[in-house]
C-alpha cells in the first residue's frame, strides 16, 4: 500500500455549513474513513489556503479522532516527499499546470469526479488533453455511467485536436473507476431510534414508511413530482395508509416549503412527513423510520449518488431509477428495484448544449431544461413500492442483502485500500518515469513581465546603478515604503526589514549596482531583492539610473 498527501480544504470536507452539498458529505465521509482505514504510518495534508494549522486540525478530530501523527505540509516542493497528491475535486489540470515549474516528476497527482455538467468541469476534463499530466497521474470516476461521459467528452476533444493539429503524442492521465465509500457502521439502526423518529413525525408503528433523503432542487438535483405520482398510485392500491419522508433541504426555507407544498399536491393519498435533513443528529439516524427507501435521480448533475447506498447501509431496500451511479449500487431484485429510464437518443440536444456554451442559459437551467425530458417506467414503479409494501418476506430478504451488500462492498475498509493500491501504482510509475525534461512556464498563464515586455520603456538590469536620493532621510523613506499606497499588494514585496537593509547599505556604501545591492541577501532571495528595488524606487526611496 501506499500513502498520499491530501488537498487539505476545509470547503471539501465540512458538513457543517448552510449549503450542505452532496461533494461536502463525500468529502467528510472519505476523510473519516482514511482516518479509520488508511495503512499508513502518518496522515498528510497539504494546508493549501493555509488555515491556522490548530483550526485545521481541530476539523480533523472532530471528523474523527486521530491516532496517527498529522503532517501538514504548506507548499508543492514538500509533496515529493510522499510522492502523490490527492485532491477532492477533478481539476487535476490546472494543478498539474501548477506543478510543472517544479518538474512534471515532483508528484504524481490524482482526483476524483462529482458532477461533470458544470462549465467548470467539463473544462477541466478537456485541459485532461492539453496540461502536462503523465500517466502516472489518474482521475478516479466514482461509477461507470460517469466515466462514460468523462470518456465521451475526452473522444470529442480528442478527434478535434488531432484533426486541427495531428495526432497525439504525449501520455494520458488514467481514468479509473472507484465507488464512493461510506461508514456502514455509522448508518446501523435501532428499534429505540425507530420508535422515537415515529413518535416524532406522528406516525403508527405499524405503518408503511417510504423515505427521500437528500437535497431539494427540480432543476439541478431531482424531481420530486416522479416519485410523488408513483407514490400515490401505490397508495390508491394499498390496503393500509402509505407515508411518506422527505428528510432534505433546499437553499433557503421559501424554496423549502414551496418543495413540499408542491410535492405533497402531487400525493394527497399519501401521509407526507417533512424534516430537515442537514444535521448530523438526522444525517445518521432518520434511516431507522422507514421501511423502504425512494429516490428517482432524473438529472445529469448526478454521477454516483451516496444515498440509496446510505440506505442499504441502514438496512432497506431500494426503488431507484435505473440512472448513472444507481446502477452500480443497488442491484436490481436483490437489494430493491431499480426503474428504467427514458431518455432523448445521442445528438438530440444540440440546442441546449449551444445554449449553455453561448451563455443563453446557466447552469441550473442547462441540467434542468435536459432533465425534464427523463421518464421513467411508472408501471414498473408502482409495482416495486407494492410489492415492498405487501410482501414483509420480500422486504426483509431484500434489507438484509442491502446492508450485506453495502458492508461488502461499499465500506471505507474496503474502498480506502483501492485508493493505496492507486497510489501505490501512481507513485511506482512516476520514479520508473524517464527523466523529465527542465521544468517550464505555464503558456496559457505567463509571467505578466513576458507578456506585457512591450510595455515599459526598459527592463531592467543588473547593471543599472541604484542609489539614495540627494539629501535622504532614512526615516522618511521608510515611512514612504510603509505608506497603504505602497503596500497593497504584499505578494513577495520586500519585507520592511529587507528595505531597510537596502537603504542602510546604500547609505554606506552607495551608489552601487543592482546586483551589488542584491549581493547582499542569500542567492535563493536575489532575484526576488532585484524586482523589489524597483518597488523602492516607484515610491521615491531610491534612484535608478540605466547605464547607457
């Protein structure tokens, strides 16, 4: 096995936030599992918004307790020490645009898909072909639908440049395909929790309870009017009242309420039960009310979807489209029913894809607009929910090969190896790499000195002399330097302590040259006091004069 160092922002694993988001529960869930799982003799992680390293860590250890040592790395040039990156996020692209000053070699980076319709990410799965990845970095797809797509979009890509420019030469990133995991134990339910969820939502302990969990959207989550048709069709069927749960959350209360009001419209033959889903009080522990679990992905924003293996975790048998990642997690006539779908054929949205390129639409209306041309088999849906509902010998066959099922397969423990024996490969692949060649510039973003050359009179050199203004006042010149005017930007500028340094020198020993006066600081800071000399004399503080 083999470690990684982890892309360590808290926006990627805190569950605690208002806008609570299906790559936040993903993220914190890998996390806790690495945590509990992970073979290694250290936790890396890569403080790369550089949080108080006692914040950061406090997060850490409210995911999970930590045994092992935690090894917080703050830059690129230390990630060669473990070897590989992972990051939370599919933008391995641009991070490999990142790491190329350091050497292609420095890491091997890999990452992982959540949606793929955003703008944002169908760009970087594109830059998958024009950035300096090698194929010892790898993106991980969370389920086969979604690595379909990402291939679909890498072959139109592909055909484009080798038609525009000839075929390609260079290595590919790997894509392989990796579930997302869950902790199955912390989904077990008790009898208590049953009763006391029951008591609390009013419903009869003998009662037929469907359960929804998950985020309220119609455009870019799911349509609740699929399930709310198909439930209330079972209901007029049953012979015993029929409830409903709606455990989630939309993105403020208005769009809340104006969800449930619509959906409960849509199934007055139903009980409709509503509760905030957000907490972890809820997250872990509403499973225990119901008796089968409802969720009809229709949306293109969905690559995997954690929760119907939430619910096999927690023991219940599933209805389920029949759609993207729902099909590698529960398994049709074992642990629930999976219910096909319908969709246009390959080429039929030409319109909403030039739309969303040309800005027309935005995103939520992009997945939207396709989403509502997804059907599904009522028929079939309806059926599943009655069986369910009038067979306890089905419903309890299929729940104990859920849970059976998703300890098997869709435990941290037995996910989190297939990510170190990645890393493992990923790393082995990058030291038998042939040297690689002298670390470069990143074209699409170059330095604004290179790009904008044409735009001062000079550059300048080495050789131009730097000296102190007739009649200097030290003091005065530092308060120049330390003016708000002087000091917005701080990146890289000379420390106070640097110019002062200058300016004492040049106060002895001046005039002198650039690099004489630079000669005076480590090699490693030179290039870095010569740029700065030029902020000294913007605010008046030196004097240069070009040689002739």
């Amino acid at each position: 096995m083999s470690n990684a160092a982890l892309y360590f922002h808290p926006d990627a694993y805190d569950t605690t936030g208002a806008r609570l988001m299906g790559r936040h529960s993903a993220g914190e869930s890998f996390l806790r599992g690495f945590l509990r799982h992970g073979q290694v003799d250290a936790v890396h992680l890569w403080n790369v918004n550089r949080r108080p390293v006692a914040e950061a860590a406090a997060l850490v250890r409210r995911i999970h307790p930590v045994e092992r040592g935690l090894v917080w790395h703050m830059g690129r040039r230390q990630l060669g020490e473990v070897g590989v990156l992972n990051m939370p996020v599919p933008g391995i692209a641009g991070e490999a645009w990142a790491r190329r000053p350091l050497g292609d070699q420095a890491y091997a980076i890999c990452g992982i898909t959540h949606t793929t319709a955003t703008t944002a990410v169908m760009q970087n799965i594109a830059d998958l072909l024009i950035s300096p990845l090698q194929d010892y970095d790898a993106l991980i797809c969370t389920s086969e639908a979604v690595r379909a797509s990402v291939e679909t979009q890498l072959d139109g890509v592909r055909d484009y440049l080798a038609s525009e420019y000839g075929p390609r030469r260079r290595p590919e990133p790997q894509r392989v395909t990796i579930p997302l995991g869950i902790n199955v134990d912390d989904f077990a339910t008790t009898e208590a929790e049953r009763k006391a969820w029951r008591a609390r939502l009013d419903i009869p302990d003998d009662a037929l309870v469907a359960l929804y969990v998950g985020r309220y959207s119609v455009r870019s989550k799911m349509n609740p009017a699929l399930m709310a048709i198909a439930l209330e069709r079972a209901a007029q069927r049953l012979s015993r009242p029929l409830y409903w749960v709606n455990s989630g959350w939309a993105a403020n209360e208005a769009a809340t309420a104006e969800h449930h009001e619509r959906s409960r419209a849509l199934c007055p033959s139903v009980q409709y039960r509503e509760i905030d889903g957000r907490g972890a009080d809820v997250r872990f522990s509403i499973w225990s009310v119901a008796d089968l679990f409802i969720s009809f992905s229709d949306n293109v924003q969905e690559t995997f979807g954690l929760t119907p293996v939430e619910a096999m975790a927690a023991g219940l048998p599933c209805v389920v489209t029949d759609w993207n990642g729902y099909r590698d997690t529960v398994r049709h006539g074992e642990d629930g029913f999976r219910i096909p779908t319908y969709a246009p054929r390959p080429g039929d949205g030409g319109d909403l894809a030039y739309a969303f390129a040309d800005r027309v639409i935005n995103y939520d209306t992009y997945v939207g607009a396709a989403s509502q041309f997804t059907a599904i088999d009522f028929a079939a849906a309806v059926q599943a929910i009655v069986d369910l509902a009038e067979n306890p010998d089905l419903r309890g066959r299929m729940a104990r090969e859920a849970k059976a099922q998703a300890a098997r397969t869709f435990d941290w423990s037995v996910i989190i190896p297939q990510y170190q024996a990645l890393w493992a490969e990923q790393n082995a692949r990058r030291r038998a790499a042939a040297p690689a060649p002298t670390p470069a510039a990143n074209p699409f973003r170059p330095d604004p000195f290179t790009l904008f050359g044409g735009y001062p009179t000079h550059h300048l050199q080495p050789g131009w002399q730097v000296s102190l203004p007739p009649a200097a006042d030290l003091a005065g010149l530092e308060a120049a330097l330390a003016s708000p005017l002087a000091t917005h930007s701080d990146l890289n500028r000379l420390t106070p302590e640097a110019a002062r340094k200058i300016l004492r020198w040049l106060a002895q020993h001046g005039p002198a040259t650039v690099a004489e006066t630079a000669a005076q600081f480590p090699a490693g800071q030179r290039p870095f006091v010569q740029r700065g000399i030029l902020w000294m004399a913007r605010f008046g503080a030196v004097v240069l004069r070009p040689r002739a």
